[in-house]
C-alpha cells in the first residue's frame, strides 16, 4: 500500500506542474507592458521554432526544419519505409475567401485568383525515397519586421511578400545527413505597385553522435531590401549567414536546443554570433509547452518567447515504434521584447497544418 500510495502522489505532483506550466506563456505575456502587438496568422510554418527561441538548427521536423537548415528538411532521420506526405492548411484559404480584395490587394475577382486561392490549402510535401527526402514548403509569410501586421488576421502585405522553398536531403548513414533548398522570394519594394522575385541557395550539414543528440550547421541566404530582409525579425535571420545548432533529447518529448546565429563575419545583416535558446516538453501527446530566449546584440537586449502545440498527429505512429519525434497539428508561439524604456512589443504566430 506504501508503494502503491507513492506512486499515486507522485503521479499527482507530475500533473500538477504539468498543468501549472501550461499557463507559464500567460504568467510571461502577462509580466510585460502590453504596449506593441504584432501578428503573423497566414500560412506560415514558423511558430513551433519562434516559441522555442528560434534555436531551431537542430531540430528535426517535418516541413519547419527545412528554412533552418535543409539537412533536416522532409522528415526524420531514424524514418526508414518510402512515404509521401501532404500537409494542409485550412485556415488560409478561409481567410483569402473572406477578405478576398485585402489578402490579393485587387478589388476585381477572377477564376485565376479562385484556383490560387484553393491552392492555398496544400502547406507543403515530403517525399522519402531510400536516402533521399524531397520536401516543397508553399507559400511562407515574410517575418520582416516592417511588414508585420499590427492587426489580427490582416493579409494586406501577405501575396506580395512571401517565398517557397524546395529541399532536397541526401542521408548519408543514420547519423550524418546534407542537404540544399532553393528559396523562391517574392517582394514588393517600398513605393512599388509591382512585387518582384528572387531564387536563392540555402546548404546544411546535420550530425547525430547518438540518437539523443544532433548537430547542425546551415548556410542561409534570404533576399535584402533597404535595411531588412523577409525573415530578419523575429526569425533573426541574416543573408549569406552560418548558423551553429545543438539538440538534446533527455527523454522521450522532451527537446533543448541551442543556436549561435552568424558565427562568420562575412553575413549582410544585425545579427553577429547571437545567441538562441529554447526547449519543448509534450504531455500525453496531445500538448507541447515550449519556451526559448535570444538575445539582441544590437540593443543589448533579451527577448523571450513561449508557445504551445496541439494534437500531435505522429503519435500512434511513433509510439508503435518507440520513436521520439512529432508533428503538432496547430502551434501557437509568442516572443516578448524590450523595444524602450518601459514599453514592448509582442509577436505572435500561429501555425495550422494537417497531415495526410
């Protein structure tokens, strides 16, 4: 009865800081002068890494990995059997249906913009065949600061301002995996009625001494405009940039990760040798608490971030073969900053993407 009541007291006190963690994200949001309030809703992949800080090199994910570091694009690495995987996003397309004139800036209706439309249910694919995994990301919302909407929902600057990424990863063995992506970039300059585009080259390495532990190194390159880029904030990343990464698994959905962002000189950007911290805890595979910070160089200042994931759709998958990785169908994340005395600005991101 002894060991009976120890266990039962135990399992209690494991639920009950789980549950006292899920509300860590409010207890920070609520910490801070509510002052600047930016949202990022639109078809866009990056809330799980800007929720664990952007530390986001090396973790291993299923479409998200890809615009950190395309040697983990497309899956996961202990992943032997030949597969296809198309991930959708309903919420998009309900938004362009609904605010047709804001999200196309154009008044007029047309079939064409009709099938566009429809196309914006597909997010993405992977495909894995032997060594290879090919993975598409479609339609990526710009993160640059200046284009950030203050508004919920707001997709003025969203058909102007986004990008595609193709990648392609070659597993060499089980724990050494390259990879490359090109990135096609649309954007509209400042004072301009018409949106241009851009294809650029992005290459990593991805190394596992254990399967607890990865390490990552990408290279990074995104379009400039004036002064930013389209992934410069709150993504921090800088053009032409090297980027350091380290994952550790202390347990099965439990993930701290660790980047040094642009550890070379040679980057176009902010961001010298920057730090990035961030960890991710799942309960009963139906919740993720996540949690990161970086700190700004330029304002020598630290910014904080918290996020949660819903309804992890590899779990039945992964318990059958005791594997430690996820897909979370709907991601929340927030990143909380300093931007003056007394005043700050709040980022929030929310990703919704489901698996067939």
């Amino acid at each position: 009865m002894n060991a009976r009541m120890y266990i039962y007291r135990f399992a209690f006190l494991h639920v009950k800081f789980n549950v006292s963690a899920l509300f860590l994200p409010l207890f920070i949001a609520n910490a801070f002068c509510q002052d600047q309030h930016f949202y990022l809703t639109t078809n866009t992949l990056v809330a799980r890494p800007l929720a664990m800080g952007g530390a986001y090199v090396a973790v291993e994910d299923a479409l998200a990995a890809g615009l950190y570091n395309p040697a983990n694009a497309g899956g996961y690495r202990l992943e032997r059997h030949a597969r296809v995987q198309f991930f959708l996003n309903p919420l998009t397309p309900a938004l362009a249906f609904s605010q047709r004139a804001a999200f196309f800036d154009k008044e007029e209706k047309s079939f064409a913009r009709t099938l566009a439309t429809l196309g914006l249910l597909v997010k993405g694919f992977t495909l894995r065949a032997g060594p290879f995994d090919l993975s598409a990301l479609l339609g990526e919302q710009a993160t640059s600061l200046a284009l950030l909407p203050k508004a919920k929902w707001d997709n003025a600057a969203y058909w102007n301002n986004q990008y595609h990424v193709l990648a392609l990863r070659m597993r060499l063995a089980d724990r050494v995996s390259v990879g490359g992506s090109l990135g096609l970039y649309y954007l509209q300059p400042a004072g301009s009625s018409q949106r241009t585009w851009e294809v650029l080259a992005s290459y990593g390495i991805a190394l596992a001494p254990s399967h607890s532990v990865l390490l990552g190194v990408s290279y990074l390159a995104v379009p400039t405009r004036e002064k930013s880029n389209q992934r410069d904030h709150p993504e921090r990343i800088v053009d032409s940039s090297i980027n350091l990464g380290l994952s550790y698994r202390p347990s099965p959905g439990t993930t701290v990760s660790f980047d040094l962002r642009n550890v070379v000189e040679e980057g176009r950007g902010m961001v010298r040798r920057e730090p990035h911290l961030g960890f991710e805890h799942s309960l009963f595979s139906l919740l993720a608490l996540r949690g990161g910070a970086f700190y700004k160089l330029e304002d020598e200042q630290a910014a904080l971030s918290a996020g949660v994931g819903l309804f992890n759709l590899n779990w039945p998958r992964a318990r059958a073969t005791h594997m430690q990785y996820s897909h979370w169908a709907i991601n929340y994340g927030v990143v909380a900053e300093r931007i003056r005395a007394g005043q700050r600005r709040f980022i929030h991101v929310l990703t919704v993407a489901f698996r067939i």
